[in-house]
C-alpha cells in the first residue's frame, strides 16, 4: 500500500470527492520512499566528501606553510 496522507483524504471525503479520487489525491502529494532514499544516499555522498576535506586540509596547508 502506498504512502498517503490522511489528512487530506479526509478532507477530500467530507468535501464529496469519491472515494478513489479522494484516494489518488492523498497518495500523490505524499513523499515517496523512492525521493526519501535517493536523499539519504545524496546526504551519504556530502558527508563522505565534506569529512575527506577536513582529513586533507591540515596536510595540505601543512606543505604550502613549509
């Protein structure tokens, strides 16, 4: 079953929308699995990339002080 936001198929109910639209509705503004994941991979790739400059930085400015 996907995600879906139940706020808003409540909402969309009560207003009069049937059931299925009420239910497409809330499922498609509700964040998938599929963006969540591909965040957490891009947040990985910083960390990796963020922590080899803090690594390499005294090194570097160690050779360009002598």
């Amino acid at each position: 079953m996907p995600l879906m936001l139940s706020e808003l198929y409540d909402a969309r109910r009560e207003a009069g929308a049937s059931e299925d639209k009420a239910r497409k509705a809330a499922e498609a503004v509700a964040p998938s699995d599929h963006h969540l994941g591909a965040m957490a991979r891009k947040l990985d790739v910083h960390t990796y990339m963020l922590s080899t400059i803090i690594v390499l930085w005294p090194g570097i400015l160690w050779r360009v002080a002598r």
